[in-house]
C-alpha cells in the first residue's frame, strides 16, 4: 500500500459530519462526514470479510429504566469479544466516533440514523486496529476484553437532557454510566489493567471520561486512555471565522451540556471552551496518550475549510487532495500543525502522557489496520502507532513523538478524496 491512498469516492459531496451548518436562511443543512469518511476508509480494508473478526451487538437491557437511551429513546449497545489467557483480565473500552448534533433538526435527522438510534446500528461490527484479535495485527491488546460502546447521543457520552416536544433525548453520560455499569458486572472490575480509548467524537469522549473510568476501577487497577483523532481545535478557518466553535457552540446549548463539564475548566472558561480538548488534557490525572494527525482530515474538511465559509470553492481541490494546495494553503495548514503542537506542549511535560502527532492528512489511525499495525504502517521515530501506544501504556519507554512538518514524512497514509 503506498503513502498517499488515493480513493474514489462516487458520493460527490465529501466527508461532512451530521451537523447542522447554518446557511444563509439560518437554518441548519443537515450534512453527513464521518460517513463519508468510514466509507472511504472502508475501501482500505484489504483482509477479506470472512477473515475478519465480527462482532455482534448487545443492547443494554438495564438501561431504559435509567433514562439512559440514544436520541431516539431506544436502547444504547455495545460490542464486546471476551479475553483470554493473559488478557482475561484486561479491558479496552473503545468509544466510537460520528460527529455531533448541534441543532435541532441536526438531531431530529441524527435519530434516524445509527449515530441516533440502536434500530438502525449495524448488527455485527468488524473488529480491527486496536480490537483485532490477532497478535500479528495488534500485539499488545489482542487478547484483552475489548469493547466498542456504540455512539448514539450526539454529544460525545456527555448530555444529560431532553426536548420534549421533539422528542429527543440528550442522555449520553446516561449511557456511559449505565453501559460502565454492565461491563463492571461483567468482569470488569476485576480487571488488572484497563485502557479507555476512542475514535473522533469517541476521542473526545475518552479525554471528557478519563478520570470518570479511573474512579471506576480498583485502586490497583493500571489505568490509562487514548484519545485518536479527539484533539479538535479552535482553530480560525479560511474566511477568519471560527466554524468548529459554532458548533461546538451548537452542541453545549442545544444538550445544556454546561452542567457536565469539568468545573475546573468552566471556572475559568466559558461552556463551549470547555468543550474543546486543548483546555481540558493538561488538567486529566489520569495518563493519557495523544494520537492525531498534525492535519486531521476531519478538521481539514469540516473546521478549516468548510463549504459554507468557502463559498467560492477556491479550497475545494486542496482539501480534498494536499497535492492541489498552492503555498499559502499549505502555509494555514501548517499554522494549524504549529496551533496543536503548541496546545500538547504543557501536557506533554508529564513523564505519565504520550503523544504521537505524525504530520499526515488523517483521522482514526487506532481503528484502521493499515494504519495501527501492518508491514507500511505510518511510523514515527521507527516505531508505528500500535508500537508506540504499547510502549506507553506498559511503561516499556517514554513516548513523546512529534513529526517534523509536511512534507517531511513518507510513512503517512493520506486520505485523498476523489
């Protein structure tokens, strides 16, 4: 596989979360991302679909007489592939990653979607990266208990609401609390080793969590969390604008997520910085490692250059395809690189964190195998990701591996849309 994976994708408008971007009636236009970026990545998966491990879906019984349900009111769910041998006793809880709602009607067409509602979730989820079961594609983590917690309340497992009138439940630290509760019971509060990891959203999720699943478990209990893919700036976009704190702006007042966050942070801050990582990581006891790419696709795509700032469509070939950027795009982007290095700087001072950021144009590089463990994976100073989080979470050496900026790194697997 070469550095820069060049996909085809037949759905022309790229790679938009469910969100709703207000337009110029003030309404907001429902559009989908992440899909689109799964349905790319999924173009990679090279192991043929009956050698990968599938996964069926449990649905948490327990969790309707807590309140504890997706946007639509149906149950929350979870995959879970049992340990073994060594790892029997050991947890990996990996949030997933969609976006957010930010608007009403964002919600309303989110919970007819799986990022919604468990009626429409895939019944079996393929097991790869960072959940594979095979120690040639996942060394240190292969035979732990390992668990993908479906996301279906729009807010990163944070809200504690509802609209009643449109009948949306903003339940998501309800469904953290009751699917914690299930996997305790379990077995996992025996566990001897845990590690809360996440994708995306689902990487905001384990930084906004990280302490919460540390005060979950045993003292004895080694406890650690990743974040892939979660470091989401307040970053300026190409118009001077700052479209990610609209919505994230969208996502606090629309789920009052005021009351769910760090009181630390909301001391000092207002509400929606309290919802961007760069003003909570320094403040987790709990160790945790960064892994993202200095120019995060999702980011490229939806904070940086979105369409709705981009009216004249002078970003559209460059974000799609680097290769296309002329110097002074390629000179915001590495603003952008400077911005998130400099927002790691103090958490990176903590002999207990790591942080790999490869100056790549990707998102996800825990979940896809082409990117965690394989023969041309994206390294850093000659260790991949997977190598690098083992080292980390075992204590085997300090990590703290930051990329030299594009285009100096060959190793990276590009998402180039097409």
């Amino acid at each position: 596989m070469k550095s820069v994976l060049q996909i085809a994708a037949a759905i022309s408008w790229l790679c938009m979360v469910v969100v709703g971007v207000i337009g110029s009636d003030g309404i907001g236009n429902v559009r989908d991302a992440d899909d689109e970026i799964s349905l790319l990545e999924s173009q990679l998966v090279v192991t043929s679909p009956s050698q990968l491990l599938m996964v069926p879906l449990t649905l948490i019984q327990a969790a309707a007489s807590k309140g504890a349900v997706c946007l639509d009111g149906t149950l929350p769910g979870y995959h879970l592939h049992r340990g073994s041998g060594s790892g029997a006793n050991r947890w990996l809880i990996q949030l997933e990653g969609g976006g957010w709602c930010n608007t009403r009607r964002s919600c309303i067409f989110r919970k007819t979607t799986r990022r919604g509602s468990s009626n429409h979730m895939e019944k079996v989820l393929a097991f790869t990266g960072i959940l594979s079961n095979k120690a040639n594609e996942n060394p240190d983590f292969f035979n732990w208990n390992r668990v993908k917690l479906r996301y279906c309340d729009g807010a990163s497992f944070t809200g504690d609401s509802q609209d009643q009138s449109s009948q949306l439940y903003y339940r998501g630290q309800r469904i953290w609390q009751a699917a914690m509760e299930e996997l305790l019971s379990k077995g996992m509060q025996k566990a001897e080793q845990a590690l809360l990891s996440g994708c995306s959203a689902g990487g905001l999720a384990s930084i906004l969590h990280c302490d919460q699943f540390k005060e979950l478990l045993p003292g004895t209990t080694r406890v650690k969390c990743l974040s892939d893919a979660g470091m989401f700036m307040d970053a300026v976009d190409v118009s001077g604008g700052h479209s990610l704190r609209k919505m994230f702006q969208g996502v606090v007042t629309i789920q009052n997520l005021q009351k769910e966050l760090s009181t630390t942070c909301t001391k000092h801050l207002d509400p929606t910085s309290c919802f961007f990582p760069q003003n909570l990581v320094s403040g987790i006891k709990t160790p945790m490692f960064l892994l993202n790419a200095a120019y995060d696709a999702w980011q490229v795509q939806e904070s940086l250059a979105p369409p709705s700032v981009d009216l004249s469509g002078s970003w559209k070939a460059c974000k799609s395809d680097h290769s296309h950027c002329n110097s002074s795009q390629i000179q915001f982007f590495q603003d952008f690189r400077t911005q998130m290095v400099d927002a790691v700087k103090s958490f990176a001072t903590s002999t207990h964190n790591g942080v790999f950021i490869n100056s790549c144009f990707a998102h996800c590089q825990s979940e896809r195998q082409d990117t965690w463990y394989a023969p041309d994976s994206p390294t850093l100073h000659g260790k991949t990701v997977a190598e690098s989080v083992g080292d980390w979470y075992f204590d085997r050496t300090t990590v703290k591996a930051i990329d030299c900026p594009y285009p100096c790194d060959k190793t990276c697997h590009n998402l180039i849309f097409k």
